[in-house]
C-alpha cells in the first residue's frame, strides 16, 4: 500500500453504515485516526452504529472515535470538527457523506421534505467544512470530499430537493478548490453508487457489482497527500471511476458591433450547442477568456 494516512485525522459523516463506514475502515486501515460520524437515537438499546464502526476499527489495530452530533446543524457541524481536534490534535480529512433522501415529485413535494435533505446534505456541509477549512488553513493542509450525486448532476424524477442540494455541493467544492490552493487543500466530489439501506431494492441486476468499498477506492485516494487534482468530480461505481466536468462549448460569437436579437439566437442555436472544441473553465474568469480574445482582436 502506497497511500497512507499515518499521523493523519479523518473525519467521515454518517460513517455507521454504507459507503461512508467502508471509507471510514479503508482510511484507518491505511493508518488515519478516524472520527466515525453518525446519528444514534440513546432510546435505543446497544452501542450506536458509528460505535460499531469504530469497535472494528479498533479491532484491526486502529484508532478511531464515535461521534453523534448531527451534521445538519451549526453547533453538530462545530462539534464534530471540535472531537477531530480535540481527541487527535488536527484535522487533515473531511468526507462529507451523510445523507439521507425524501423523493416526490416536484409538484407534491411537502415543504419539509426541501428543508431536511437541504439541511443534512447542503447546509450541513458548510456547517461541518467551515470549521474545518479553517483548521486545514492553520495547517497548510486538507483534503476535503463531497458527496453529489448523478441525480443532481444528471437529474432523476421525483428527487428535485435532493439533486437540488447535491449541484449545490458542486458551487461549493469549486469556491473550496480556488480558496484553498494556496493552502495545500483540495477539494473534489464523488458521484458514487453502492448497494446501502439508502437505495435497498433499486439497483436491480447491479446490486451484486455495486459493492461500497469499490466507491471507497477513490474517495480514500481523493483523501490523500497524493491526490493533486481540486475542484474535480469523479463518477465511481461498480469498479468504474470517470470525471464529470462541466464544459463550455465553443458557441456563436456575434461580434461586439452586433445586437444579436431572440431571432439571432434561434438562427444560431445548432452552434451556440455544438459541443466541438468544448472547453472546461477552472474558474469564471476562465469562461470569459475567449471574449476577452475577441475584444484584444477588435482592438488589433
Ligand atoms: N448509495 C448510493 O448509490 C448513493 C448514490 C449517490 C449518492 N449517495 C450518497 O452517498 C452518501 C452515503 O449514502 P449511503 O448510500 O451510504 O446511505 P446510508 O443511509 O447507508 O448512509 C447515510 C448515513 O448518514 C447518516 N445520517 C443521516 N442524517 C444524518 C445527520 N443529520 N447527521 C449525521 N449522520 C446522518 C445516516 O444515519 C446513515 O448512517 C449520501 O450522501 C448519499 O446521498 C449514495
């Protein structure tokens, strides 16, 4: 094993089962301290899940710590960055991966259902990396990773509020990734999919290959002092990894004398779509390079 977590801190939200348990034993596996994030209700009887997790770190010769602040609050987000710090000095590692979904289609979706899966899936996300970015800055060092998903990247019927707060994770990801250069922190996302409790019964014929610790393999690798890339998103699943980006196509440049009218764009519009010679900005300034080009031009 070439990546390795020694004298490092992970944190994991929603660590006790599904993917985020299996990026939490593959990290503390490769020698990171690990914080196991999940709720537990202390009506029920036996140890919490994240409990659990952390039982089975510890087992294999690892360190690890259970933590049960929700993340879908400020003071939960806080905490949890705090028990990082507190019990292992630093934070190097956020996996930003509690989740959880309310479908219905967008018509009928009940006003609770867009306020809790924003809260624990957008909100949280800047409650628990806020107070961690600000320890990575301290550090010079972080790795952070989002958890999107491809029914927000791609869409998908009767999840408007979860795929909503999934794109929402990209805006913040690519702010991370251009706030942080200069402080040693990255930050990219993963589109996974895996056979948990979350989508038990959908996969269909999938579910055997969709195994969690095959999404692991990539979230522990975007985790890594190795991992250079920033502001990415990786697709992983079954054992197939690809980056989604978005691009920018080359487009209908009308020429700044012109007052291009709605007549102009529908004339256009098979080239203003062409995706040809498509490029990927890395930050806005970069999508209006080509018109600053345009205007040296005019300039001569
Ligand atoms: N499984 C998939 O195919 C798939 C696909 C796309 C995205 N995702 C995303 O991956 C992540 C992990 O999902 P999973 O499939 O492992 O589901 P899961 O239900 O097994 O795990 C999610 C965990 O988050 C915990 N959680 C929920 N609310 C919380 C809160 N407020 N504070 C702390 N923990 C909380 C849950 O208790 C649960 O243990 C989620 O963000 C999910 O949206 C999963």
């Amino acid at each position: 094993m070439s990546i390795d977590f020694s004298d490092q801190v992970a944190v994991v939200t929603g660590a006790g089962t599904g993917l985020g348990r299996s990026h939490a034993l593959e990290l503390a596996a490769r020698g990171a301290a690990v914080v196991v994030n999940d709720l537990h209700n202390p009506a029920n009887d036996g140890p919490s899940s994240a409990q659990g997790v952390v039982d089975e770190i510890v087992s294999l010769g690892g360190a690890a710590l259970a933590n049960h602040d929700s993340v879908s609050t400020p003071e939960g987000g806080a905490a949890i960055v705090e028990a990082a710090v507190g019990e292992f000095g630093r934070i190097d590692v956020v996996i930003n991966n509690a989740g959880i979904v309310r479908d219905g289609s967008f018509a009928k979706l009940p006003l609770e259902s867009i306020h809790s899966v924003l809260d624990v899936h957008l909100r949280a996300a800047f409650y628990v990396t806020q107070p961690a970015f600000v320890k990575m800055k301290e550090q010079n060092y972080g790795r952070i990773v989002f958890t999107t998903s491809g029914a927000g990247l791609f869409g998908n019927f009767g999840q408007a509020n979860y795929a909503a707060a999934k794109t929402g994770l990209i805006g913040l990801a690519n702010v991370l990734a251009i706030e942080g250069a200069r402080y040693g922190i990255c930050a990219n996302s993963i589109a996974p999919a895996a056979r948990t409790q979350m989508n038990e019964g959908l996969l269909g014929d999938l579910t055997d290959a969709l195994d969690p610790e095959l999404v692991s393999s990539m979230v522990v690798f975007l985790a890594s002092r190795e991992c250079e890339a920033t502001g990415e998103i990786y697709s992983a699943m079954g054992g197939r990894y690809a980056r989604v980006f978005t691009g920018l196509t080359t487009g209908w440049f009308a020429g700044f004398d012109n007052r291009p009218t709605a007549d102009d764009v529908l004339a256009n519009i098979d080239h203003i779509n062409a995706e040809a010679g498509y490029r990927v900005p890395t930050d806005v300034t970069t999508e209006v390079d080509e018109l600053n080009a345009y205007l040296r031009e005019a300039q001569g």
